[in-house]
C-alpha cells in the first residue's frame, strides 16, 4: 500500500517559521516583563489556582484586551496589504487611545515599537519600511504586528491564530511567576482557551471597528493600583 504525502508549499513553509519567530518568548520585544495586570490580581485573591486563571483569562479573552487586540490587528494587516500608511495611522492611534491605564499603555506601546523595529532589523521589506515612516513614535503591539504581517503578504488567519495563542502563552508564563499555578495547569489552561481563541480569531477577521469594547473593569482598576503595589516583578 502507497501512502500519500501532502507537502507544504514553500512560501506557507516560511510563514509559518516567521509567524512562529515573531511571536515567540524569544523576540525582543520583551514581553517576558508585562502580566497585563495578572500579578495584581495574584496579589488580592483573584487568581489562585488553574480554575481562576482560566476563567480570568478567558474574560480577557472574550471581553478584553484580546478581543479588541484581534480586531485591531486585522485592520492593520488589511490598511498594510494595500498600501495605506494614513490609515495605519488612525487605527493605531485607536489602539493607543484604548489603553485605560498608564502602564497599559506603556505595555502595547513598548512591545509595538520593538517589535516593529526587531522586524525591520531582521526581515526588513520595502513595504514595511515605508509604512515605519508614518509610525515615527509609539506603536501599538497588535497594529505592529498586522501592519508588519500584511506587508509581507502572510495570510490574516493563520496570523490572527497565532496572535491569539502567543498571547494566552505569554500570561500563562506570567502566572507561573506571579500565581501558585504549576507548569502542568499552566499547559491545561492553554489546551482549554485554544479553542476560544480559534473562534475569537475567526470573527475577529471580518469585525469593524465598532466592534471594540471592553468590559474587564477589575483588571482596568487593577492595573492603576499595580503601579503602586508593595511588591511586584512586572511593569503592568
């Protein structure tokens, strides 16, 4: 019996490689730095075990950050495709404006400049690179991250996935540090919110704008008394 091999194209071969570079622990852009206000809720009882981390991240996920970051990123992966810095501009001066704290703020905008400079030290383009000269000051992290992808032609899918679950990883590593949770729940955690990014990301493709909002009030409060918490380890 002869079985039949499916072999991935090429150019999805190193999409795929990319996608999975940029948003890696290992990108400079450090995010290794911010829980996203996880450590305070850690701190007051919120977050205490696999159960409350789920069901924290999964507010997140479905009324928060994540939720609009998908949106945004979409739009800017669209606005980069057919080359159009002044509404790369607008939309990522909306992201900006959505950060309800100081150091929100200073978390997207950091990790978008970064990362958009990391990406046209590493894979530079000539799209990107002119797009980067409507973007001279803060950056946030979702428009950088879809400007960047939609200049170098990746498909919206795969990277809004990809987003989605870097995301979830990254505040999954934080309540390691900051939560008593063990790397096993953390992997449970992930393996049971993957499918609300799947559908997160899918709706996020066709989303307008007027489609963001947020209703996460305990994390936006939190995240201002974090500033001024006793002891922490992270930025927000």
């Amino acid at each position: 019996m002869v079985g039949i091999i499916t072999t991935t194209p090429m150019a999805e071969g190193l999409d795929a490689l990319r996608l999975m570079a940029w948003l890696s622990p290992g990108y400079p852009i450090g995010a290794y730095a911010y829980s996203h206000g996880l450590e305070w809720a850690a701190e007051i009882g919120d977050v205490r075990d696999e159960a409350s981390l789920t069901d924290w991240l999964a507010d997140v996920c479905e009324h928060g950050t994540l939720h609009n970051d998908l949106i945004l990123a979409a739009h800017a992966h669209r606005a980069a495709s057919s080359a159009e810095p002044e509404r790369i501009v607008e939309i990522n001066d909306l992201a900006l404006a959505l950060a309800p704290s100081r150091e929100l703020h200073l978390e997207t905008s950091q990790q978008g400049r970064s990362f958009l400079d990391a990406t046209l030290g590493a894979w530079p383009c000539e799209a990107l690179t002119a797009l980067d000269g409507h973007l001279p000051g803060a950056v946030a992290y979702p428009v950088a991250v879809g400007a960047a992808a939609g200049a170098h032609g990746m498909a919206l899918p795969s990277l809004l996935a990809a987003y989605g679950l870097a995301f979830i990883q990254n505040l999954v590593s934080a309540a390691l540090r900051a939560a008593p949770v063990g790397q096993a729940a953390g992997t449970r955690v992930i393996a049971s919110l993957t499918p609300r990014i799947v559908r997160l990301a899918e709706a996020a493709r066709t989303a307008d704008l007027d489609a963001i909002g947020s209703a996460t009030f305990r994390l936006d409060l939190g995240s201002f008394r974090h500033e001024t918490q006793y002891s922490r380890i992270f930025r927000s």
